[in-house]
DNA sequence: TATGAATGAGCATTCATTCAT
DNA sequence: AATGAATGAATGCTCATTCAT
C-alpha cells in the first residue's frame, strides 16, 4: 500500500516555498536544492512533482497570480470602504508582500514567454474590468465610461504596490492611504 | 606606449550590452559570454573592465536609470503637449522598451539591496518631485498642493511603462495616449 | 531509499587520488578533474564530497600525516633493528616516497597556515618523543637526556627521507642504511 | 637611443622578486602580476625579460640555490666558530628565511624535472664536500673517513634549517644553536 | 513514494601570453 | 624598452537532472 498523500497539497506546498524562494533571494538565486530545504523535502521529492524546475516556477507564478486575485475579490465584496479595500490588496504583511514580489516577476517573465503574457493579459483585464464595475456602480456611469477611470486608479494602486513590496520602509501604510484617499476622492466627485 | 582606449566608453558599451542581454533574456539567462558576445567583445575584455560580473550588472543599471532619467528631463523641457512629454518617458522604440525592462529589474533588485534602495528612493523621488512642479506650474498651486496629483500621475505613468514594455502589442500608442489625456483632463481642469 | 555507499571510504579514496596527483604533479598542477579522474569519479563526485579544492588537499595532507605516522609506529613496535625500523619508515616504495612527497608539501603550507602548523608541530613533536623514548630505553638515559640526541636523529632521518623521495636513484636503500648505522652507532655507543 | 639599463641587473631584480612570492605566497599562488608588482613593474616588463612563466620561476629557483651556496660558503671561510658558521646558513632573518622557503619549493621541483635534480645533486653534494673537508680538518680524519660524518651534519642542518623556516617561532635560535652544539661535540670528539 | 548519490554541462573567474602602440 | 589592453584556454564550482535503491 502506498503512503497516501495528497498530490496537489504537495505540489503546491513546493510551489509556495518556490515563491518564497523568489521573494526572498530573487528568481536568479533560486535553486531547486534551496526550494526543497524551504518546502522541507528533498530534491528528489521536488522533482518528483514537477516536470522540471521551470514547471516549478510556474506553478508558484501562477499560485500567486491567483492568491492577490483572491485578496482583491475578498476586499472588494467584504464590506470595506473602497480605501480599505484597495489596501487590503496592496503589501501590508509578509504574504502579500512576497506575492508583490514575486508578481513582478511574473510580469518580467510574461514579456519573453507567449503564454504567460496570455495569463498576466487575462489577470490584469480582470482586475481593471473588477474596477471598472465598482467605479460604475458608485457613479452611476455605464461600465464603458468608468473604464479609463479604472485604468488611472489601477495603475495607482499597481504603482503603489511595486514601490511598497520594494520599499516597505519608504511605504507605510499612511503613505498608502493618503494617495487612495486622493484618488478615489478625484474619481467619485469629479465624474462628467 | 599601450593600446590606447577610451576607458569609460569602452565600460559604457559593455554596460550596456548587459542591459540588452537583461531586457532581451532576463535576468536570469545573463552571462559574462552573453553579455561579451553582444558587446563584440571576449569574456576577458568584460573581467578586464569589470571587477566581476555584479558590477557589470551594476553598471548597467545604473546606465538605464540615467537614460529614463535623461528622456523624461528632455520629454519636460522640450515644449511637448504634456500627455507627448509623458509619452515621450514610456516605452514607444527599442531602446525605451529596453530601458524599462531593465528598470524593472533594477527596482526587483533594489528589493534586496540597501544601496541599490537608496538609488531607487532618489530615482523616484526626482520623477516624483519634476511632476509636482509641473503639475503646479499648470493648476496655480503650491508644489506642496500638488504633490498628491502627482503621486496619482507618476503611478499611472509608471503602471503603463511596465504594462507596455511587459506587453507592447496589448499597449499601443493610443491606449497610452487615451489614457494619459483622461488622467491629465482630471488633474488639470478638476482642480481643488 | 537513496545509493547506499560508505561517505568515510569515499572520502577517504579521493583525498587518496589527490594526494598522488600532488607527488606526481606537483601541488600547483593539482586539478580537481585530475583528482576525480585518480579517483575514478567526475568531478561533481568530488565536490559532493568536499566543500571545495582546499578541503580535499586538507584531507589529503592529514591522510598522508596519518600513514607516516602508522608507518613510522609500526617500525617501532615490531622487533627490527633499529636501522630497520627507521628505514621502513623512510621512501622505499611508491607509496612511502608518495607521503613524503605530499609530506614536504604538507610542511611548506603549514609555513603560511596557522592549523596547519599546529597539525605540523604535533606531528613532529611526536616523532621526537617517539625517538627520544626509544633512545633512552637504549641507551638506559632519561627521555630528557636522550631529546637532543633525538634531535639530531629525528633531523638526520628527516633529511634523508626527503633527499630520498626527491632523488631516489641517488638514494638507494644501501645510501641509507650505511648513515643511519653510522649515525644509530654514535648515538648508541658514545652516550656521556 | 634606447633607455640605458642593466639586463641582468633587471633579470635578477624581478628573479628575486618571484622568489619572495613563492616564499610568502606559495608557489601555487604566484602569478606573472604579482611578480610585476613585487618587483615594481608591469607584466610586459617581465615577460620582455623572461621567455615565460617558467623561466622566471627557473631563475628564481637559481638564485636562491647561488644565494645559500654564498651564504654557507661566507660561513665558513669566516672565522666562526662551527656553531656560529652554521647557524649563519640556517634562517635567522627575513632573506635566510625566504631562501630556505624556496629551496623547498626548488627540491620539490626537483623531483619531477631531470635539469632541476642535476641541478639539486650537484648543489647538495657540494654542501657534503665542504662539510667533509670542515670535519676532516678538525678531527684530523681523511675527507672521506669523515664523509658519513658529515651526512649526518648536513642532514641535522637540513631538517633544522626546514623546520625553522617553516615554523620560526618553534625554532627560536637558541634551539638551533642547542642542537647543533650538541651535533658537534658528538663529531669533534667522539671521532674513531 | 521518496531519497540523496552521482553526473556533467555550464558558469564566473583567473591568468599566462600576445601584441599594438 | 616598456606598456597594459586584449585574448581565450583552463580552472573551481554550481546545480538541474537522473537514477539505483
């Protein structure tokens, strides 16, 4: 009888140690051996989950693409003033922050690999269609007309979360805030 | 007598091989023999002008830092239409597309390097600062008044540069124009 | 289950490999594709084993310490004569005029290292006693009397061992036997 | 005109400065650029000097053999006492040192290079000759009744002379000067 | 399943040597 | 005579990958 184990929590407990590894030392620095220490397994468990490194990298590229889709849904139908919700998605702990990280990354790759392009083209049109419905429904606009709005306060609110998962001590939360404040402020009240 | 170089552009062409090599490869793919081979050179001339290969990328980034910063002084200083001066900055030819794929690495590596932070905080801080006066010099406010907007113009530009160098056909010229006029139309004719 | 293989053997079998390359070649010509090929492994073999090049000429150097030392206890504690039992310890096949091939190379590295040094003096302090013991049960003399003739007989032997080991043709075992029992008949019959 | 200068002057001049690498660095580490700086000049100088490498290791090997040859020979004709003759050859400063360092390097060569061990015989057989001659004019013995003799002295001197160059502090002078006292009194009056 | 020993291609780097000046 | 820029082969080392157990 075999050791029953579940195959997919494996796969993406090494994958989630491969995104770690990619914050923590930068994707040139990350090894396979050093993946597995971090997963507390051994190479050959590694690969024996993953085709081959580059398999590895993609699976944590793709588990945080879907981790910071997941934080922006939960802050947006929770409750929370749209402030609140932005920086519910923005770096603010250890695990957003890691996932920022190792999103620039997947960005970077996305510019030399067709399909992954496909992959950040799919996210990054979600969440400006995501934005695009809030700020629709706040000022009574159609979808349509709210879309450059959406792009200006994505594009912020992107901008805001390269700086701050680059420079956390540059980037308190204050800082965060008060531009949201700002921007959001310009979008709702100063409509056509 | 030895052969007679010019040191410092002998240094600048490898440097800047090297950013082609990032932009072209990724950091992770750069090699001394990549980077010598694009420079027309051997791996000994690279070691010969470069301590090691960490100050070869060094020097790289340092370079492309420069040139953004040289093409957004020029883009300001000329008499462009604001939204043309902005466009200027982005990534429209090779060479800006270049420059802002290695900027991204720069900023993923200032992540993880103290000095490199510090350049980045200054590089910032200076587009930061250039927008606000700007800015200021169009609406009638105090650069201080200003500052917010800016935040908002600076992080919208920045979103659109990595978006556009990441996925140049996904952003052609119009969408970043589109874009850029809806976000100055806000900030200009919405003042406080 | 991973190779089952004994690590210390391993170990033990390329120190071996490198410390003949070093009698053969000379410790500047010593590679660790030369090793590996004496050991009969690939070079990734070898730095599975060891850290890096350093460590396995350390192991090398305290191997070849170790079998002049057995070499030379052995000779002491079997019954032979005196001049028998230093010329089993001095070069008189390949693997003996090896150790002192790696020996002098071991003692000129112990000049520009502090481990080293201390491994040196030990090393060499217990040869001293070891011959000051048995000059003194010889001879009826207390180990203290007998330390400076062990000096003298400990330095005698020391230099024909490596005039041997360099020179082995203007070295047979006949050259050293006729002055060790010149030198073995002053110090035994012409005590104070 | 060309620059006036003293070839050989200039030979010896970067000659000893290679032997002052191989003395305090090993012979491992000794590159043409060391050897240039040591001797303040550039590595186009040594090689316009020196057909290659190996040629400036060659004389450097030569002139400290010449270097020890005159430094037994002054000992000797001097009207020392043996003690004080012998302890002249053995290290005792910074030069007699670094001369004992690389006759080690130079023996060890020796071993593998036929030229080198002519070289090594004729040089050790002539300190054997002069120390027979010492002996047999002290003791009234013929040169080669004292022939075994004076094995046995050089040989004393040899293993003193490695063993304090490689470990100077171990080997104060009043340890030299001990044993070799004691080394003499044994051959001067104890003699058939 | 899982291990980690073993491989060997590929890397950055060093350095003797060449040569235009 | 002397410089030092440039070369490129060779080295130590890393590491993804394979595979016997």
């Amino acid at each position: 009888m075999p050791k029953i184990v579940d195959h997919d929590q494996r796969r993406s407990t090494i994958a989630s140690a491969a995104a770690e590894a990619i914050a923590a030392d930068g994707i040139e620095a990350v090894t396979m051996k050093g993946i597995a220490e971090r997963a507390g397994v051994t190479t050959g468990a590694v690969t024996h989950y993953f085709a081959d490194k580059d398999a590895v990298l993609l699976e944590a590229l793709l588990l945080v693409d879907a981790s910071m889709q997941r934080r922006l849904d939960e802050a947006l139908t929770r409750g929370h003033s749209p402030t609140d919700a932005l920086l519910a998605a923005l770096p603010h702990d250890a695990e957003s922050r890691r996932d920022w990280c190792v999103w620039r990354v997947f960005s970077d790759r996305a510019s030399r690999s067709d399909a992954l392009r496909q992959q950040y083209r799919s996210s990054t049109e979600g969440w400006l269609r995501a934005a695009s419905e809030s700020l629709a429904g706040r000022s009574g606009r159609s979808v349509d007309q709210a879309r450059l709005d959406a792009e200006v306060v994505v594009g912020t609110v992107d901008a805001i979360g390269d700086a701050a998962s680059i420079d956390p001590d540059g980037w308190p939360v204050e800082r965060q805030r008060r531009i949201l404040d700002h921007l959001l402020a310009r979008f709702e009240w100063c409509g056509p």
